[in-house]
C-alpha cells in the first residue's frame, strides 16, 4: 500500500516537473519578481518586437487604491516603470470578463492619473503607459481579426485611422489561441507563447527552448526546488485556476446543451407551424379541388336531367333519352313517372 502511495507521488512529481505560468503565483513568480527581471524585459521586447525597446524595469507597487472619486482597488499581476518613465501593466486573464475592456480601460487610469505631481505646477506631460493582457481564452473581440492572436489597440482617427495618441497602448495576447509545437517554433515571442501555454506540461527542457534567457526560467519554474512555503502557495493558486477553468468549461457546456434544447424546441415549434400550415393549406386546396368537382358533376347532373324532362316531353323512349344523356336508365324512368 506504500508502495503504492510512493509511487502515485513520484508520478506526480514527474508529470508537475515545472509550475504552470497560467497560475497567479507561477506568473508572478516569474515575471513578477525583481530577481527575475530579466525575463520580463526579454518577453515584453519579444512583444513589441523593435517598436519599443526595454532595457531596464523597476517594479512599482501592485496595489493602487483609488481616489476619493473612485474609492476602487486596482490589483495589478504586474507592475513597472522603464528607464524612461513608461509604465507597463502586464496581467494573465484565464477567464472572459463580460466588462473586461471596462477593466482594462479603467486600470490604465492609474498609471496615468498618478504622473500628476502634487501641489507643483504641472504641463500636462505624461509618460507612455502600456497594459499588456495575455488572454487563456478567446475574447471573440469584433474588432479584432480572428485569424490573429495579438492585438493592438490605440486611439486613432475613425476617418484616417490614423493614431491620435500614441502613448496609451493596450496589446491583447490571446494565447489560447496558440497551437503551434516545437518543431514549429521560428521567433523568441512564439517560444514565449509556447512557455506561457505548455511549461507545465513539460518532463524536461526542449532543444527548442535552448536560448540563454530560459536558462534562469527552467530555473525558476522547477518545483523540486521550492520551499514548504511556496510549494503551499502554489498547490492554493493552483487550486483556484482549476476552480476558474472548470468553472467556465461548465458554463460552456451548460451554455451548448442549453442551446442545443433551444434550438430542438424551437425546430420543433417551427416544424409544427410549417407542418400546420403546409395541412391546411393543402387541406384547403384539396377541399377546393373536391368541391369543385362536385359542384360541377352536381350542375351536370342538374343540367342533363333538365334534358332528359325535355326529352321525355317530346315523346322519346326512356332507353332513347338515357343514351343520349348518359343518365342512368332508373333515374329516366323515374323521372317519366313524374
């Protein structure tokens, strides 16, 4: 029995080598810590890819409570300032929030508002500020192209589409979306993507993630070398990613059944209209048809009996006016008796 136990932790020891980034504490940990700075730099200049160069961060404190206006909390994953003054907010989102632009609009309000000085005569200049959301999930985002996982967003023109402020950015990552594997791998932003996506599902490090910078994140990711203390905090933020995901993949599935009821009821109502439509009118046309031909075998009849009373007048043979109205030779001599 043991034995058993024993081995059931070995496995699971092999099959969680490395923390999973998709969790609040992994990805603080990783790209949330002074220590770790470096590889923070390296994936947001894989991000911007030349337009914007880091060099240096120092991180700001997370927690901004808000003015006497607002009085709201924000709690950044996140928090930097660059060697320029630009301030950087980098969040994982592992679930749709119906409000989620509203979020992110109203988070970047405090890096901007707290470039204010206090008391002192001030020009209005503000430093770049970016919030960088990378997304487990598909946002679904109308104004995005949905063959493309980042996203890029400023204030621009609506006529020209030309920007009209340059210093506010917002990138969205959706890294659900990003399906590629190893083999596959071309620039250091999609072996970022990979590493966000799969590193806890990884036994051992890849040749494809061989650049230097990830030297210090297998490092860092590698749970054989956590405290008793972190080793409990993360089994805790694992828990509550797990909570998060099967909480959603839930409401996915209630969500199609849900649908897949309606749209069975409201086939069924639609094919019960159809069906009662379709009768009746074909009932209609048919009792139409029907009449019709009744109405003109009964003016026929009426028309030849009128004939055969003519006939009959004249001094012609029951057998003579049966012929020549095709009347039934019963109903000529019926109507000679009258």
């Amino acid at each position: 029995m043991r034995h058993g136990f024993f081995k059931q932790m070995i496995m699971k020891q092999v099959e969680e080598r490395y923390i999973s980034l998709l969790t609040d504490f992994g990805f603080k940990r990783i790209f949330g810590t002074a220590m770790n700075k470096d590889l923070l730099i390296c994936f947001l200049n894989s991000l911007f890819n030349g337009r914007q160069v880091v060099k240096d961060v120092s991180y700001l404190n997370p927690e901004h409570v808000g003015d006497v206006y607002t009085d709201r909390r924000a709690i950044f994953d996140v928090y930097c300032e660059g060697e320029n003054g630009e301030k950087f907010i980098v969040e994982m989102q592992n679930a749709y929030q119906t409000y989620f632009k509203d979020r992110a609009l109203f988070y970047s309000t405090f890096p901007i508002r707290e470039q204010a000085p206090k008391g002192n005569e001030w020009d209005f200049k503000l430093n770049h500020v970016y919030t960088v959301a990378l997304l487990n999930f598909s946002m679904n985002e109308d104004a995005f192209d949905k063959e493309k996982i980042r996203h890029h967003v400023q204030l621009c023109d609506t006529a020209t589409h030309k920007v009209f402020y340059d210093k506010l950015e917002y990138i969205y990552v959706e890294i659900s979306k990003f399906n590629k594997s190893l083999e596959q791998l071309d620039t250091l932003y999609e072996k970022w993507l990979y590493a966000l996506k799969n590193l806890y599902k990884l036994t051992q490090r890849p040749k494809e993630l061989c650049d230097k910078v990830f030297d210090r994140l297998f490092e860092e990711a590698e749970i054989a070398k956590f405290t008793p203390q972190e080793m409990r905090e993360y089994e805790t933020s694992k828990m509550a990613y797990r909570d998060i995901k099967n909480s959603v993949d839930t409401a996915k599935r209630e969500g199609k059944q849900e649908g897949l009821a309606e749209g069975i009821e409201i086939g069924r109502e639609k094919g019960m209209k159809e069906g009662m439509e379709k009768g009746m009118a074909k009932g209609m046309e048919k009792g139409m048809e029907k009449g019709m031909e009744k109405g003109r075998a009964e003016g026929k009849h009426e028309a030849n009996t009128e004939t055969a009373q003519r006939l009959l007048a004249m001094g012609l043979s029951a057998e003579q006016v049966s012929k020549a109205t095709q009347l039934p030779l019963e109903i000529i001599k019926n109507l000679s008796n009258t």
